[in-house]
C-alpha cells in the first residue's frame, strides 16, 4: 500500500454518506435474544439493585414482554428464574417441579406471544442451596450423577414448550445426553444452544444477585467454568466436543472481553455462534451512563455491533428490548 500522502485513510471517513457506503457490519434486531429475569415471589415486578433498568418479572409480566419482543422484532427470549430460597434444596429438586416458576413462563409466553423462540437455561444454580451449577458432595461437583439431573429438567422444559435448551452449567457430556435423551423422546426438532466456551468470570456478579445466589454460593465456579487464561485452542476444544454431541448453536460467555473467542469459534466451526453480554457488562455501562460518564445509547449499539464485528450470529443481551428502539429509530 502506497504511503501517505498519497493513501490517506481518512479520506473514506470524510462524510456520512462515504462512511455509510464502506461499513460492513449492521445490527439489526434479528441479532438480538432478550435475556429475562422471572421470579416466583408473587409481585408483578421487582427492581434488580445492581442492574438498574431490569426488573425481576412474573409469569404474566414476562409474557406481556415476549408480545413486546415480537412487536420489537427481537426473535427469542432467555429465561433466568429466581428462585423462592425456601424451595432450594441441596439436590436442586424444584428444577424438577413441573409446576414451577421456568415451565409456568414457558407456557405463559407461548400461549401469549407463540411465534417468538423460548430458550431455557439448564443448570441446577437457581435451585440449589449451595448455587452450584451441578450435585455437590464434601466440596466436590458430581459431573455424571448431575447429567441424570439435567437430562430430566431438559425434557420437562420441553414438555413445557420451549423451543431451545441452553445448558449452562459446564459438566462434560451434557451435551450428548440431553440430545440422546430429546431423540429417544421423539423431540427430534429441539434446539440445543450450547453454553460451550463460559469461562469463571467475575462479571457475572450481578447476575448471582438478580436470581439471588449470590450470598449463597460457597466456594467458586472454577473446577468447571473455564479459566480466562486458558488458551484459545481449550475453547475450540470445547466446542468442537459440543457440536459433536449434538449441539445445533454454540455461545461463547463473557462476551466483551471474550471477543477473541468469538471470532476464533466463528471461522473455526462457521455454526451459529452466539455471545452473551452478562450482567457485569450491563452494569457496567448502565452505572457509567447513570453518573454520566458515558452516553447510554451510544455504547449500547457500539457494544452490539462489535460483537457483530467479531463473527457473532447474535447476542443475548439485557439490553434487548432498548437496542430494538434504538435501532428502529
Ligand atoms: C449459571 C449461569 C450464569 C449466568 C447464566 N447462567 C453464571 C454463573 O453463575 O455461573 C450468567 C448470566 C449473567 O451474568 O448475565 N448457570
């Protein structure tokens, strides 16, 4: 390439309409999934402290959201329950109520809003004691006695309607037995949106507090969340075993700090690769804007966009429903 001046780059930046023509990436609505917190506390709606503009909502709060995404042309939800800590036990059994809080949204959003995508979490942390992901004994995670746990609360949040199941707890196999599981079942048209690369992340601070395992955590995630670290090849490893296993979408969690992944995932596997924009990146820009620190709007669609940039197929975001009027503006 010929030196300045005769290259001089901001040539193409000069005006809107030449910026505009060279720009690659666009978000759109399509890209994003509305991550929502549910609770069974009874009240219609409760404010999450260290997420300011997210709200714990009800089943029926949170159907009258899935009508408000579909209105918005945000293509999927993704469910957070929080918990009654009365109903938590050490072995997570309310995951296994078929009457709880999960599969009463699921129901509840798709009898309201039938043609927008319900993506369910697995994982037992909302409903064990200790707010472990998986069975705990003497400190210890059970990998296979949790797989048995978690193939049951897939194939009752599918009898419940929902349309992908998201596993997110990181146990080896999980994969490949929910996936023989949904086949042997006849549930042959499943999703299976793989948390495959989350790694033991600090950012997920305020996500503990918004479904109320934060004080109840003993220990850390780190003997089965990945470590941010580790090398790139241990994240490609990891999805590659999960589309393996039969997973039809991978996610790479964090998300900002973790777009290095994104893009390695991306043009290693070409599968539909999403990211997750947790709840410590939320927080991060909701508190700058609050002081005013930073322009709320702004960094909420340069943010998305960026993941656009590094090959993500879409974003699961708390800032769905506010990024969809931005960009409908
Ligand atoms: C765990 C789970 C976590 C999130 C979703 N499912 C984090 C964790 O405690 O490991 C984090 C979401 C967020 O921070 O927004 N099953």
């Amino acid at each position: 390439m010929p030196a300045f001046p005769s290259t001089r780059m901001r040539r193409v930046r000069q005006a809107d309409w030449s910026r505009r023509l060279a720009r690659e990436h666009a978000l759109s609505s399509d890209d994003l999934i509305w991550a929502l917190v549910i609770s069974d506390s009874g009240k219609a709606r409760e404010a999450v402290p260290s997420m300011p503009g997210v709200d714990r909502l009800s089943p029926a709060e949170a159907a009258k959201a899935a009508v408000q995404a579909r209105d918005l042309g945000i293509p999927a939800l993704a469910l957070f329950p929080h918990i009654d800590p009365a109903k938590k036990d050490a072995g997570g059994s309310e995951c296994l109520n078929a009457a709880g809080l999960v599969p009463e949204t699921v129901r509840a959003i798709k009898a309201a809003a039938p043609e927008v995508g319900v993506i369910v979490d697995v994982a037992l942390d909302p409903f064990t004691d200790h707010g472990h992901d998986g069975l705990l004994e003497d400190g210890v995670i059970l990998n296979d006695e949790t797989l048995d746990l978690l193939v049951k609360q897939a194939l009752l949040l599918v009898d419940a309607g929902a349309d992908v199941i998201a596993p997110s707890e990181m146990m080896d196999g999980r994969i490949g037995a929910i996936r023989d599981a949904l086949e042997d079942s006849g549930h042959t048209d499943t999703l299976l949106l793989s948390y495959a690369a989350k790694y033991a992340s600090a950012f997920y601070g305020p996500y503990r507090d918004a479904i109320g395992t934060a004080t109840a955590l003993q220990g850390d995630k780190r003997t089965y969340q990945m470590d941010y670290a580790g090398s790139v090849e241990e994240a490609l490893r990891e999805v590659e075993l999960d589309l393996e296993e039969g997973a039809d979408m991978v996610m790479v969690k964090p998300g900002m700090p973790y777009l290095d992944i994104v893009a390695a995932v991306r043009a290693e596997f070409g599968v539909p690769t999403f990211a997750f924009q947790v709840s410590g990146e939320y927080a991060m820009i909701a508190a700058a804007a609050q002081n005013g620190w930073l322009d709320r709007d702004r960094a909420i669609i340069e943010s998305l966009t960026a993941f656009k940039r590094a090959g993500a197929s879409g974003v699961i975001t708390y800032f769905a429903p506010e990024a969809a009027k931005l960009l409908a503006q």
